[in-house]
C-alpha cells in the first residue's frame, strides 16, 4: 500500500509539473492573445487535449480519481480562460 501512495505522489507531481508548463508556454504566447493568433489556440488546445489523455490514464490506472482529474482539468480551463480574458480586456 505504501508503494501505491508514492506512486500516487509521484503521479501528482508530473500532472504539476505538467500543468506548470502550459501555464509557461501561456505566459510567452501572451502577446498573440490580442491577435487570436490561431497557431497559438491550437497549440494550447492540443497541450490541454494531451493532459486529458494523461489524466484519463491515470484515472483508468486508479492512480487519480475521477473528480480529481476533472478538477485538474476545470481549475486549468479556468486559469486560462482568466489569462485569455484578461489580455483581451487591456
């Protein structure tokens, strides 16, 4: 059982780190946002389609629990979302 818990950690660990990529790759594609640059919304979507695949896995794995992994993906469409309107306003 200990063994799964670091797993578990672990695993928790990448989806941050992960996660914390895109919110980079979000902060240096910032200036296309008041253009629509359609190059960058698709390259958003496919980071944001990739982690749901891996948090998918995961979930069929029993390494992440449904709502946890929806609440990973909810809380980063959030933020993004946040950022995406944000720079559309200034």
């Amino acid at each position: 059982m200990e063994k799964m818990m670091e797993i578990q950690d672990s695993v928790l660990e990448q989806l941050e780190y992960d996660i914390h990529r895109i919110m980079i790759l979000m902060e240096k594609m910032n200036p296309h946002l008041k253009q629509h640059d359609p190059l960058y919304e698709d390259l958003l979507n496919t980071q944001l389609f990739g982690l749901s695949r891996v948090i998918d896995f995961l979930v069929r794995m029993n390494l992440l629990s449904p709502t946890e992994g929806k609440a990973i993906m909810n809380n980063l469409e959030i933020t993004i979302s946040k950022s995406y309107e944000t720079f559309n306003m200034s």
